[in-house]
C-alpha cells in the first residue's frame, strides 16, 4: 500500500468521523432548544462541511491510479 492510499483512506476515515460528529450536534437537545428559543451556532453544519470535503479528498486518494514511473 502506497503512502498516498494510506493517507486518503485516514483522510476518509477522520472526514466520515466529524461529519457524524456534526450531525450529532444538530441532533442534540441542547442544539434543538438552543433553536427553539432563537440561538445561532453553525458548529454542527461546519462540521458536516468540512467532514464531507475531507472525506472526498480522501476518496479520490484511495481510488486514484498511480502514474506510471518515467524512466
């Protein structure tokens, strides 16, 4: 396994990790009341963002061809 497999698939792996991490914080009661009464926060669709972004990156990584070696 190549080192840039490698990398994509940890890439996948922590992108998929903190997207679920921030639809758990939309989800939480905390979050829900904090809405109800008018409150702002944007953690959990950062999160969701950033964990989608990170987890195609690491998508193209694992499944890319190599190049071949010029000689």
């Amino acid at each position: 396994m190549s080192g840039k497999t490698a990398g994509g698939l940890v890439l996948l792996v922590v992108g998929i990790g903190i997207a679920l991490w921030g639809i758990n914080v939309m989800n939480s009661f905390g979050q829900r009341l904090a809405r109800e009464i008018g409150m702002q926060d944007n953690t959990g669709p950062l999160a969701i963002g950033v964990g989608a972004v990170l987890a195609l990156i690491g998508l193209v990584l694992t499944v890319s061809k190599r190049s071949p070696a010029k000689s």
